[in-house]
C-alpha cells in the first residue's frame, strides 16, 4: 500500500507540473498579445503585422486550451506555443520604402527622386496639386498618407519649398510616418539657401531620405 501511495504521489505532481507549464505558458501567450497592442499603440507596428502576429499568438493560444480541455495529459501544446514564426511574420508584413519624390511647391515640377516610382506622373501631379489645396484650407496641416492599388501606400510631406511623395509597400507604422517628416525637414533645413533663393538643383542639394533605403536595402 505505501508504494501505491508514493506513486499516487508522484502522479500529481507530475500532473502538477504539467498545468503549471502549460499556466505558464498560457500567461506568456497572453503577456506577448498585450506587448503587440502596446507595440501598435507605441507606433511601432502598423495594422497589417499587428493582425498578423496578434492573429498567430491567438491562435496558439485557442489551440492550447483546446488541447488540453480534451486530454490534460497531452504534450502536444508544447509543439504550438514554439517561437519563430512570429519574426517571420513581424518582417514580411512591414512596410518598405520604394521610392520617392520631391516636388517644388510653386512649379510643382519634380526635383529629385530615389528609387523606382512606378507611378503615372499623370496621376500623381493630380493628386498633390488636390493635396496642396487641401493642406492650404487647413492651415498647418501636416503629412497625409493613403492606400492606392496592389495594397501601397502614398505619404505626402509638405514642406516650406517642396513636397515629398513617398512611396511603401504596405500601409506604414507611424514611427515610420514620422521618420519620413523629420528627414523632409531635415531637407529644408539644410537645403534652406538654395531652396529660397529658387536653386533647387539636384547636383547642390543633399538628401536625408537616402537613409529611408538605408534602413531598407
């Protein structure tokens, strides 16, 4: 009888361990769900790798208690909660520079570009003169980005002398926003001579946005 008690013994804890691995696990799952909603809030993150990584950690998560309303002694959880996919996700869904271009505000003819800008400058001219206008009615008003076709997105800058079109891959965070306003200042403030006397060569001036295909070979 002892021996059957002592193995009795051994059972709950074994089965004891077992739920405070799988509570564990189940915390962190829950923990990393909330660090996603707080990596969106923060900026860091845009809508497409928030649903995307949010979706998988509730998904994992769903399965889990799943599992283990159906056999509470099932090891399986342990092959759902494995990391890794997550960064895949984290990184095919962010948003990438694909090129841009710069704008005299009075001529509205192009100064400069980087990048490959495949869109119709017939459409494109269009669209910032309606942006200008709009960004005029609203005094102050600052940059505006919306989606066009195949999932892109367009980011208008507005400057002092000139405006900046940028062109991403996906809609992007809005740490990303506001990288692409500080470096359009960070243009205008360095070009300021040039730009104000109406010398806005491409061969004179320097580029801050260069560093947006820095960050994004």
């Amino acid at each position: 009888m002892p021996e059957a008690s002592s193995d009795a013994s051994e059972e709950e804890r074994a089965a004891q361990t077992q739920r405070d691995k799988v509570e564990r696990a189940l915390t962190r799952l829950r923990e990393k769900m909330a660090q996603v909603a707080t990596e969106f809030a923060a900026g860091r993150i845009n809508r497409a790798q928030f649903h995307a990584i949010y979706s998988r950690y509730n998904e994992q998560r769903t399965i889990t208690e799943r599992l283990l309303e159906r056999n509470p002694d099932s090891q399986a959880w342990q092959q759902v909660v494995q990391e890794g996919h997550t960064a895949f996700l984290r990184q095919h869904y962010e948003a990438r520079v694909l090129s841009y271009v710069l704008y005299d505000n009075e001529s509205s003819m192009p100064i400069a570009s980087h990048g490959r800008f495949k869109i119709d400058t017939g459409l494109l001219v269009p669209m910032l003169s309606a942006f200008r206008s709009a960004a005029t009615e609203m005094f102050g008003a600052g940059l505006k980005s919306t989606a066009i076709e195949g999932g892109r997105w367009l980011v208008f800058v507005p400057g002092e002398f000139t405006t900046a079109i940028v062109l991403f891959s996906l809609e992007p965070s809005a740490r990303q926003l506001d990288l692409v306003q500080d470096l359009h200042r960070d243009f205008e403030r360095a070009n300021r001579q040039a730009l104000a006397r109406g010398e806005a060569r491409a061969d004179r001036l320097v580029f801050p946005q260069r560093a947006l295909f820095e960050r994004n070979p």
